[in-house]
C-alpha cells in the first residue's frame, strides 16, 4: 500500500508540476506580454511627450520672431516720435522767431505810420511847402520808391510765407 499511495502522490507532484510549469509559462507570456505593452506605451508617451516639446520649440521660435518684429517697429515708432518732436521744437523756435520779428516790423511801421500822419499833418498847415523829387526818381503807387523811408511806410504787405523761409 505504501507503494501504491507513494505512486500515486508521485504522480500528482508530477501532474501538479506540470501544471505549475503551465501556469509559471503563462505567468512569463502574460509578464512578457505586458513588458511588450509596457514598452509600447512608453515608446508612444516618448514620442507624445517629443512632439509637444517640439511644438512648444516651435511655439518659442514664432513668439521670438513675432517679439523681434514688435521690438523693431517699436524702435522704428520711437525714432520717428523723436524725429516729430525734434521737427516740431525747431518749427517752435522758428514760430516764436519770426513772431519777434513781425512783432518788430510791426512796431516800425507804427512809428513810420506816426511819422508820416505826423509830416502829412505839417503838410496841410504849411501849404507853400512841398516836394520836389528829382526826374530820376521812380514812383510806385505815388510813393517814391527811391526814399526808402517813404515806401517803408506804405501799406503793403511786409513779408510772405516765402520771404521767412530759411
């Protein structure tokens, strides 16, 4: 009896290891498997986590372009406001120049206009005196333009935008 039970328990470590050896084969396909899987998954995240590092390179290229771009017509902005205000203190110095001098011209042709309502009214008490022009002199809207004092105090126009260019 004792053969027949060490016989069959024999057997059933054998039939229990072939068993065993079936499951540990599956274990190791199931673990080989998963490994492959795994490894797969990876791969597919490496590659995931490449493209968007290379569109965020991408990304940080376009931004650096378009800053450029912006940085370039800032300081293209800039010089021309310096270039304006720079063009607009010299149009004011200009301004404040010739408003002097009409200023100036104005005031002289106050005092020649005083002078000669002044002569013109000693001219109507006194009428023995008058003038007598050379035949060289030359008249102009019965002023003589020779007497420089005398068209100086003529109403015409002084100046002309052109006259104040420099």
């Amino acid at each position: 009896m004792a053969s027949s039970s060490g016989t069959s328990s024999g057997s059933s470590v054998l039939q229990n290891s072939g068993s065993e050896e079936d499951l540990q084969q599956l274990m190791d396909q199931r673990k080989r498997k998963r490994m492959i899987s795994n490894r797969e998954s990876a791969r597919r995240s490496r590659m995931r986590k490449q493209k968007h590092l290379d569109d965020l390179m991408g990304q940080v290229s376009n931004l650096r372009k378009e800053n450029n771009q912006i940085l370039t017509s800032m300081n293209v902005t800039t010089q021309h406001y310096l270039n304006v205000g720079a063009e607009n203190s010299i149009l004011r110095a200009q301004l404040s120049e010739l408003s002097r001098r009409l200023e100036s011209l104005n005031e002289i042709i106050a005092v020649l206009d005083a002078n000669n309502n002044c002569n013109e009214l000693v001219m109507d008490h006194n009428e023995s005196y008058s003038f007598n022009f050379a035949q060289n002199d030359i008249m102009l809207d019965g002023f003589n333009v020779t007497n420089s004092w005398n068209y100086l105090s003529a109403n015409h126009p002084i100046m002309t935008a052109d006259v104040l260019q420099y």
